[in-house]
C-alpha cells in the first residue's frame, strides 16, 4: 500500500529511487500478476505511466494488458501520439487492442469507440512512424469489423516489409473473417518459422476445420515452437479428425507433442462441454 501512494502520487521515495530500480520493481509486479490472476496491480501501473522513464513506462503498459477500465483509453492515446520513446509508443498501440475488441462486442461508449479507432488508425497511416508502432497498431485494431480494417490489413500483408506481413497475418487471426483462410492456408509453407507459427495461430483464431490437415502436417516441422501453437490449433479448432489425431500424439516419444496435445485435448473437450460426453453422432 505504501508503494502504491508514492507512486500515484508521485511524491515520497518513488520519485527519489534510481530508474533501473523503478523498472525492476514494476518488472516484478508485473511476472507477479502473470503468474497470479489474483494479484492487482492496475493502479500501481496506471500510476506508473507518466514515470519519467520509458523503459518503466512501457513495462507498467504490459502490466495493464487486461485492463478494461475505460479510464485507460485517454492515457494510451496520448502515449500512442505524442510520447517520444517508440518502445513506449508501440507498447501503447498494443494495449489499445483490448479496447478494439471491446468496441467490437459493443462493450465501449461510442466516443471511446472513436478515440480507440481514430487513433490507431492515424498511426497506421503516418508513414514517418517507426514500423514498429504501425504494425502493433494493425494487430491492435485488427478485431475491428470495418471495411478500411480489412483494407489495411491486406496492403500490409501485400507489401514488402516482412515485420509488416508477419503482423498482417496475425490480424488475419483477430480479424475473424474466413476469407482470410487461403492467404493462412499458404503462409503455412512459408520458409519464415515465424510466419508459419503467426498462420498456425492465426488458423486456430478463424476455427475453420479445412486447416486441419496442413496444421497436422507441420507437427513435424523443425521449430519447436511452430509445432506447439499447430497443436494448440488444432485443439482451438476441434472436430473429429483433429480430435482423433490428438489422441494418438498422447503416445508420441516427443514430449513437446504429448504435452501439446494433452493440453489442446483438454480445451477440445472443454469446447464441447459436459452436455457431449456420450453423445454419439
């Protein structure tokens, strides 16, 4: 408690403690959070976001990634326009998305719907922004179901920047819309690791069953990490085929594999739900 009184404000030891301090600190609390959805830190963080320093800036957004507070939108806005650290300014971009796909479900104000909207879209179109902070303004707004959403989202993914396509499929995910399946379709061929895990993510977000087969496939890819966000799809995704697949990785003499796919049975069967069990088709 007394920590959270300097810190909001901005009086006491806070001010006084060396800044690589104040970032551990606000490091912490924020692995505490991660590891314990009990632990809330919001106004500490909230607090922290006019710190002096950027690197405790940025850490405290990462710390507010779930916040739903619509308190929340002004700040980052601010931050995403005006603050001089791109560290920060991508962090920010990257918060709004929570409140994009509020505004989505119809869960935000239409004036914060177009404080979120216009302010991710202005970053988007200034080309003298750092790619950084543009391309986590694409994912970040990417839930958005609007036609210039869309728009964006194809010209990054058809352009020449890698960073750029490799966030345009990744908003192909957030997007929802099927008719992104056939670009994830291809890009989980591609010879870029990274854009085959952001298509075997982006395949599980869409839970279209005709991806089944190509995600299947890449639990024999070379990287680690492609192969757990497949499986992981694959229990997003569901149905029979992938189901049964599953079932036989149980008994794989790869570790990574029998952990994935013990852990994307158990969201299969939470999808279905108590009212399946038994129920034969």
């Amino acid at each position: 408690m007394a920590l959270q009184i300097a810190v909001t404000t901005g009086s006491g030891a806070w001010p006084r403690i060396a800044a690589e301090r104040r970032w551990q600190i606000v490091n912490r609390l924020v692995d505490l959070a991660e590891d314990n959805f009990e632990l809330d830190f919001d106004d500490i963080f909230q607090a922290c976001l006019f710190d002096d320093d950027a690197e405790v800036r940025a850490r405290a957004i990462d710390g507010l990634w779930e916040c739903e507070d619509r308190s929340l939108i002004a700040p980052l806005v601010h931050l995403l326009r005006k603050d001089g650290e791109m560290r920060v300014r991508a962090a920010a971009a990257k918060a709004l998305g929570c409140f994009a796909m509020l505004a989505e479900y119809g869960r935000l104000l239409t004036r914060d719907v177009a404080k979120v909207d216009s302010s991710l879209l202005a970053t988007i179109d200034d080309e003298a922004e750092d790619v950084e902070v543009r391309r986590r303004a694409i994912e970040a707004i990417s839930p958005r179901n609007l036609p210039q959403v869309k728009a964006i989202i194809r010209q990054a993914y058809q352009g020449d920047d890698s960073r750029l396509r490799i966030s345009a499929v990744f908003a192909m995910g957030r997007n929802c819309d099927p008719a992104w399946l056939p670009e994830l379709l291809d890009e989980l061929s591609s010879a870029d690791p990274e854009m085959r895990y952001e298509a075997a993510r982006a395949c599980g977000e869409l839970g279209d069953e005709r991806a089944v087969p190509q995600l299947m496939e890449l639990v024999g890819d070379h990287d680690a990490e492609v192969i757990r966000v497949a499986i992981e799809a694959l229990g997003r995704i569901g149905g029979n085929t992938a189901k049964q697949e599953l079932e036989e990785w149980l008994h794989s003499d790869d570790e990574l594999i029998r952990q994935a796919a013990q852990e994307a049975l158990e969201e299969v069967e939470f999808e279905e739900g108590p009212l399946s069990f038994g129920i034969s088709s």
